[in-house]
C-alpha cells in the first residue's frame, strides 16, 4: 500500500483573489465489507483494513466466514479500533443491511455475479448514491493492487479560507482602473 502515504497529504492551491483552497481527501462514511460465499478471507480482510485504513466506519458481512470475521474483529478491537467504528453483522441478511440509511459505499468480495446482485439492490435503495468497490479476482486480488485502489474508499474535500477585504483583491481592483 505504497499509496497509503499520499492520503494524509493537504495539497494548497492559491485562488484567484488571494484565498486559499486546502484539497484532502477523507473517508466516505458508512462503509459494508461483504463477502459472498466464493469470497477467499485475504479478500475480504483487504476489504476491511483498505476501508478502516482510509477513516470510514466498516460493517463487516460475510456470514461463509463467520468464525473469521469475529476473530478479526476482535484482534482490531484488541489493537484499539472501537466497537463504533467497527461491527460484524453475519446475523442479518444482506439485502436488509444495504437499506441501512446513510450507507456510502459497500466493498464486495465474491463472484461477478454476487457483486452485480448487491449492485443492483443497491439501486433500489433511496437515499444517498452507495458506491460498490468490488474485488472478483479471489486468485490474485488484482483489484486491490492497482494504484488507485484506497482512493476508491474516500472523497475529496475542499476547505476555501477567503483573505481578501470585502470587495475583492486590492490587486484586481486596482488593475480594473488602469
């Protein structure tokens, strides 16, 4: 996860009229680690720690695995992540848990067919749009070795400090006179 560092970067652009705009980038939210029943747990635990890792409170799914869902949730528990911040929900059924409100995006590991079928639940659901970041390749998890895959698990955010007296850049203003 040599991409890992680059997240924590706060890139300063400079506006127009002298404000600056901070770019980050931040978890999304809610997020669902399900594994469906051809999941290999590698998948799945790459799932989980690829969303904790980039800020976002995991509910994990995958009731093949249930006996090592827990004990990775009780070893991350153990090294300090919160019961809040991380769950296990194999008692539930998939479909009820993607109703979940403010659910922001679901990583599922399995066949083609299992993710467009959580996909296309998905799209029944109201609410906010729930991105679906998938891993189909149990051999080799090639997913998750492309340079852009913990991107997939945030947003990026703008924060916009205006400096600039009421009116404008005195600079702007004063090439408007000229």
């Amino acid at each position: 996860m040599s991409a890992a560092p680059s997240l924590d970067e706060m890139h300063r652009m400079t506006g127009a009229t002298g404000e600056s705009n901070d770019l980050y980038v931040t978890g999304r939210g809610k997020t669902m680690v399900i594994g469906g029943e051809t999941a290999r747990a590698m998948a799945v635990l790459g799932q989980l720690i690829a969303a904790l890792l980039t800020g976002n409170e995991v509910i994990l799914h995958c009731p093949s695995q249930d006996e090592m869902c827990n004990e990775a949730a009780k070893i991350l528990h153990d090294t300090g992540i919160s019961e809040d911040v991380l769950s296990v929900a194999n008692d539930s059924q998939t479909v009820t848990l993607l109703y979940i409100d403010r659910l922001a995006q679901v990583a599922v590991s399995g066949s083609r067919s299992e993710v467009q079928a959580v996909s296309q639940e998905l799209a029944n659901t109201d609410g906010i749009l729930t991105q679906v970041i998938s891993v189909t390749d149990m051999e080799g998890l090639s997913e998750m070795l492309t340079p852009d895959y913990l991107h997939r698990f945030v947003t990026e955010r703008v924060k916009t400090i205006n400096t600039t007296a009421i009116g404008g850049n005195a600079s702007l203003l004063e090439l408007g006179t000229e």
